[in-house]
C-alpha cells in the first residue's frame, strides 16, 4: 500500500505529515524525536550534518554553515531582499544571471554549493524520516507546499529535487491553502461564502493571505509577504537583553563572537520555554572574559521586550485588508501558522485585532501547513486526473462592485460588496425582507467614484415580502442580476457587459 505524506520545507524549519485515513493525520518524527526538523546544513570536517545537530554547532562552523536556503530558491528574489540577506549571514553569496552559489569555508578549502544542492540534502533528511516511519518497499506519494510568491519555474525545481529523492508528487498546494485545508476549511461547503485571513509568523517572513471560501473552493484575494519580519526580531531582541544581563551580572562587555551566537541560540530557546511556561531558566557557558551566564527570564518580561515590535509585526495584516477594501469585521475565521505563533501574546494581539472572527490556532503552528498537505494528499489519492497544482488561474474581477440595496422611500440603504480578484464564473444569492412596497438595486463599481453601470427595480410588493437577489457573472464577463419575488416569483432583471467597462 502507499504511504501518503504532507511536506512543508520553511526558512527556518521543515515540517512532514502522513495521512492515515479520513479522520487521522500526524506529524512524523524525525531521529531525535523532534516533530520539526531545522533547514540548516552545515560540513563539518568528516561529514555533513542536516537538522538540529548542525544547528547547535552553528557557532563552531559558522562560515560553512548554510541557514536561509528557501529563500535564494525564489527566482525572483529582489536585490533589496539578497543584500539584506548576505548583511546577515556568515558566508559569501555570487549571484549571477542564471544561478546562485553559496561560498563555504570548510576543510581549509574555498566550496562552492548551490540552494539546489542545500535543499537536495533537505528533502533527503526527510525522505529518511518518511522511509523510517513506513518501512521500505513502498510507494511514497506526497503533497508538496511552496509559497505563494515563488515563480512556476521554482516550483518546478522543488518538485523536480523531491522526485529525484524518491517522492513521487501528487499535487503541489500553496502554503495558505494548506494552513486552510488543515482546519479543514472548504471540505464541507459552507452556506455562505466566508473570509479567511492566513497569517504566517516564521522565522524570517511574514505573510498575510485572504481566501475567499465558498462552495468548497479557495479563491485568494489579497496577499502580503514580508522578507525582513518574523520571529528572529523577537530571538535577537531577547539575545540583546541576556546579553545586556551578562554585562550587569559581571561588569564587563567582552563577548565573543561564540558568546554572541551562543546567546541567540539560548534566547530561541527561551522563546520557546516561553511558550508553554511563565518562567525559563537560561544558562550559557563562556560568554566571554571565562565569564558563564545563568538567569531567569518571565513570559511577563519576555512580552515587555517584544510589546514595541508587535505593531510592526501586525502591519501585513493592515496591508492586506487595505488591498482588499476588507474591515475587520468582515473576517469570519482567523488562522495563525509558523512557529512563532506559538507565543501567546502575539495569539492574544491576534485575536483582539479581530474580535469576532473564529481564530483558529489550535493546532500547533509549525506543524499545521504539513499537516494540510497531509489531508490533500488523503483526498488526490481517491481521484484520478487531478492537476498537478492546487493553484489554478481563472478569470477576476480587476474592480468591486457593490450592490445597493433600496426600499420604497426611506433613506436606509443595505450594501453588499463583490471584491476584485473574485473568481469568476461567480454566482451570490441574497434574501432581503421588504418592508415597503418597492425594492430597488443599483450596481456600482467603487474605485471609479461608484459609476453606476444600472439599476433594476420590483414594485407593488405585498407587505413583508422576501425578495431574492441574484447575481451572476460568467467567464466571459455577462452579468445578469435577477430580483424575484419569492410568494409570487414574479421578476426583474438588469444584464451588463463588464468588459464593456474593461473591469473583468
């Protein structure tokens, strides 16, 4: 029988998930027991390590040890984001028009080594884990996430390193889809459309997605990456305050450079006592001047260090509901995913950003994307001739529209709002109940200056009378609008070319 898995690679860590039937799927382990593995690769004199090892022995190999890989996978890396990233790591980065290559210093000699290479090594350590959890001799299918913002071309070599290391592909699935399907959103088609904010926290990025969920399909409406945010800001901030106790302890300010990666590795380690517990214990060996560091830090201390850098931290979510002309209100589910969403004030700042949305963070974040990818690899497998990606191109609206809502003579009116980069064809059904004796709908566009494209109108209604409103848009641009009465179903309708606006 074949194994079914999940696979979500990070900047930071990677994550694998197996599918064990329709209402089970787990994180698989790997060698040491740990349910995430760090993307971190490093050669040591005698062999190569991947995983937490090489991460511990970071700050004994630092110039031969490769951190960041997923992001010089993305073909179209801006300059901004490669400059800031080789400010930041210990080894040299060339950078050419057709490829990248990591500069290493190991064994007294000068090595040159591709992402491709350094993410070959990646899913070879998780090809192990998965072969450990099933046995040999069987078929490993897997459903493979890759990030929004990375071109069809990167994909490919993802998809094409995961094959030669055994994996056999079965769909690659964006990673806010799979944070969604991991809730199990859009397996059950929901009565009404529902809008759903995907916010990521990982170690060096943030993204802020919207989906827009209706009848069991995921449309994405807005998204925003962020390349210089994510949790490191919290692990270097927490690193400058035992460092800053280091000093008060013993009067002195000679750290080495050991002491100081020796530092951020203790402080990512209290970020993650942190989350579970009110209190962590930090002990660090030669710091500097033969000097060792033991203290205590409090979850209350913890969160005065981070409350300044919280505001920038939510800015995604800011940007992306202006981009999309949604309130907060709006949002019916909030899902939190990444590791650092582990921390619970940045969960509490969530979850008081929108307070009457469903926030779904129950699921431990670094985990919930594989775990996602796990389901959909349960759902490929019972259906022949899938796409190959999850992620499918269709038309849009490029502008809203709104529908204005009028009854009789009274000055209320009742809006409901169609955003742009809504998929279509696109169908809305609503009830409105008519306390006057007339009903009218005028269509207009927003981001013209509501230019109105028409309006459509039904008179003589009985008191109290149900009037549904239904609107259609078809591939090619064709709206109808269809007001029926429903105790008597007489009707009225408006039809509209949008390409005639050039707005579909």
């Amino acid at each position: 029988m074949a194994a079914l898995f999940g696979i979500h690679v990070g900047n930071s860590s990677a994550s694998l998930a197996i599918y064990k039937d329709e209402d089970r799927v787990d994180i698989v382990a790997n060698d040491a027991g740990e349910r995430v593995t760090p993307t971190v690769v490093q050669w040591t004199p005698t062999n190569c390590i991947v995983g937490r090892a090489a991460q511990i022995e970071q700050f004994r190999y630092t110039t031969c040890t490769v951190i960041r890989n997923k992001q010089l996978l993305n073909e179209n890396i801006s300059q901004s984001e490669f400059e800031g990233l080789k400010s930041q790591i210990a080894y040299k980065v060339n950078k050419t028009e057709s490829n990248v290559k990591y500069e290493l210093l190991f064994e007294g000699k000068q090595h040159h080594v591709s992402p491709r290479e350094i993410v070959s090594l990646i899913f070879k350590k998780i090809y192990g884990i998965a072969e450990a959890a099933v046995g040999g001799n069987k078929e490993m299918n897997a459903v493979l996430c890759v990030p929004l913002y990375f071109s069809n071309k990167s994909i490919e070599l993802i998809k094409d390193i995961a094959t030669k290391v055994g994996f056999k592909i079965l769909q690659v699935v964006d990673e806010p889809c799979a944070a969604a399907l991991g809730y199990n959103l859009a397996v059950e088609p929901e009565e009404s459309l529902s809008y759903c904010l995907i916010y990521r926290v990982g170690g060096f990025s943030i993204d802020a997605t919207i989906l827009l969920i209706q009848d069991g399909m995921f449309s994405v409406l807005g998204y925003v990456h962020k390349h210089n945010l994510g949790g490191s800001l919290f692990t270097e901030k927490l690193s400058e305050f035992l460092a800053a106790e280091f000093k008060r302890q013993y009067r002195t300010t000679d750290i080495t450079e050991r002491g100081k990666f020796k530092l951020l590795a203790a402080a990512e380690n209290v970020k993650q006592i942190l989350s579970i517990q009110n209190v962590a214990q930090c002990s660090v060996e030669s710091i500097g001047g033969g000097y060792d560091l033991s203290c205590s830090v409090s979850r209350a201390r913890f969160e005065n260090i981070m409350l300044p850098f919280i505001p920038e931290m939510l800015s995604p979510i800011t940007e992306v509901l202006n981009q999309t002309g949604l309130s907060v209100n709006q949002i019916n589910k909030v899902i939190g995913c990444g590791g650092s969403l582990k921390i619970p004030k940045l969960q509490e700042s969530i979850c008081s950003l929108f307070p009457s949305a469903e926030a779904l963070i129950n699921i431990a974040p670094d985990e919930l994307i594989a775990l996602g990818a796990a389901k959909q690899a349960g759902y490929c497998i019972k259906y022949e001739n899938l796409p190959e990606s999850l992620s499918i191109d269709t038309p849009a609206l490029s502008n809203s529209l709104s529908l204005t809502v009028r009854q009789g003579n009274s000055n209320e009116e009742e809006s409901y709002l169609i955003l742009k980069n809504s998929s279509v064809p696109l169908r809305r059904r609503y009830n409105v109940l008519s306390a006057e004796n007339s009903l009218s709908v005028d269509v207009d566009i927003p981001e013209k200056n509501n230019l109105n494209l028409g309006s459509v109108s039904l008179n003589d209604l009985e008191p109290d009378s149900t009037v549904i409103i239904e609107l259609d848009i078809n591939k090619d641009g064709k709206l109808l609008l269809n007001l029926v009465n429903e105790s008597s179903s007489r009707k009225n309708c408006l039809k509209f070319d949008l390409n005639e606006m050039s707005i579909s």
